[in-house]
C-alpha cells in the first residue's frame, strides 16, 4: 500500500494550517487506494538548519534531523499544506525541506495552499522550484483555498462546496504518480546494492 505524508507548513501559534491539514487527512483517509499520515513539522523543532554536512551526504549528526530523516524516508508521496507567507511558502517549511536530500527523490507531491486574493497560488508556484531540487516531481492540481471565503472571518475554516472534489482530483493525480515512481525508486535500490553502497 503507498503511503502519502500530508506536511504542515505553519508552525505559527494560533495557526490556519491545523485545521486545513486535518481537513485534508480526515478525507483523504476515507480513500482506500494508498495510507494518509499527518505529519506536523511543528513536532519536530527542527531549528535553523543546523547541520555540518549538506543533506546530499545524508551524514546527520542531531537527533532532531534523524527523526525528520527516519519519518520523512518512509513515505511514497507528499501532500504540502501551505500558507502564503510575502508571495511563498513558510520559511518553516522551506528549512523542513531543505534538511533532507534523498529522502524526498524521486517521490511525488501534490499541494493544498491557502492565502488571501490568489489561493496561496503565489506559495505553491515557488514551492514547485523549491521541491523540484530534491527531485519531487508535482502533480498539476492543487487546492487553492481562499481566505474571504473558505474561512469565516479569515480564521475559522469551513471548506466551500467544491473543495472536496478538487482535494480528490489532486490526490487522485498523486497516488498515480507515486505509484509510478516506486519502480523507479525500487530500480536505484538494486543498482545500489550492486555497486555495494
Ligand atoms: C509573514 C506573513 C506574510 C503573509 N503574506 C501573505 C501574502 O503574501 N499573501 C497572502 O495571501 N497572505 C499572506 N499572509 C496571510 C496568511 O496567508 C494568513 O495569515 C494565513 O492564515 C497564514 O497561515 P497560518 O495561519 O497557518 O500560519 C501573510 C501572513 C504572514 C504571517
């Protein structure tokens, strides 16, 4: 069975991305084509990345990098949810990101955004480049959620009516494509215990 991780990418006190993640998990996990986890950056107190060695090296010498590694490493695929923060995503969620290396390739993602005028499109343009350097292919649909209308007085979250179809389009895109990347993952995994790495 794929596994699909939904990441949080607040980890603001009082923050919208809670109830948006929940929503995702609560309705992604009545599917019964691939395992939901929600998995909050937030339990994680990942500082500033402080690592000595670039994550390509996967060399890691803090507890707090094992576990993100350990628990980042055993998904298929990745739903971000993520707020628009000055035109892109969370600062919070780009350090999550840039911590790992090859425990994101060759995996696919799909994302759930929300924001004021424009969805969190701005957020999700620039987290496509983003993930795009560990080797996270993304799905085209996406969930774009507005704050003047899929939030009662921009706090309290009450999805409009047509959010649940996009959600499923979405992850229908991501299942498919993280289906499809396990053989290529599987692949590399051979070649490795070939070359005796
Ligand atoms: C530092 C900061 C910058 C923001 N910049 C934008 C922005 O550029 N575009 C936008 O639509 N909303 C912006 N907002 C509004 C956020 O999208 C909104 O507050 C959202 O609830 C933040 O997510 P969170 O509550 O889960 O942390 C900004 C909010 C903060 C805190």
């Amino acid at each position: 069975m794929l596994k699909i991780a939904i990441i949080t990418g607040s980890t603001r006190p009082g923050r919208n991305n809670e109830a948006v993640a929940n929503w995702v998990c609560r309705s992604a996990k009545e599917r019964k084509d691939a395992e939901f986890e929600l998995v909050d950056i937030a339990c994680y107190n990942l500082p500033l990345l402080d690592e000595p060695m670039p994550p390509l090296f996967a060399q890691y010498s803090h507890d707090h990098t094992k576990a993100w590694s350990d628990k980042i490493s055993s998904f298929d695929g990745y739903v971000f949810v993520t707020p628009e923060y000055n035109h892109s995503t969370s600062g919070a969620l780009k350090n999550a990101i840039d911590y790992l290396f090859r425990e994101w390739q060759n995996k696919a993602a799909g994302f759930v955004s929300y924001g004021g005028h424009a969805g969190g499109a701005r957020a999700v343009e620039h987290l496509r480049l983003i993930v795009a350097e560990v080797m996270v292919a993304t799905v085209r649909a996406q969930v774009l959620l507005s704050l003047f209308t899929d939030f009662e007085n921009f706090k309290a979250f009450k999805p409009g009516a047509q959010r649940e179809k996009e959600l499923s389009t979405m992850l229908d895109q991501l299942i498919e494509w993280s289906a499809a990347l396990k053989a290529l993952r599987s692949e590399a995994a051979e070649e490795a215990a070939v070359a005796g790495e």
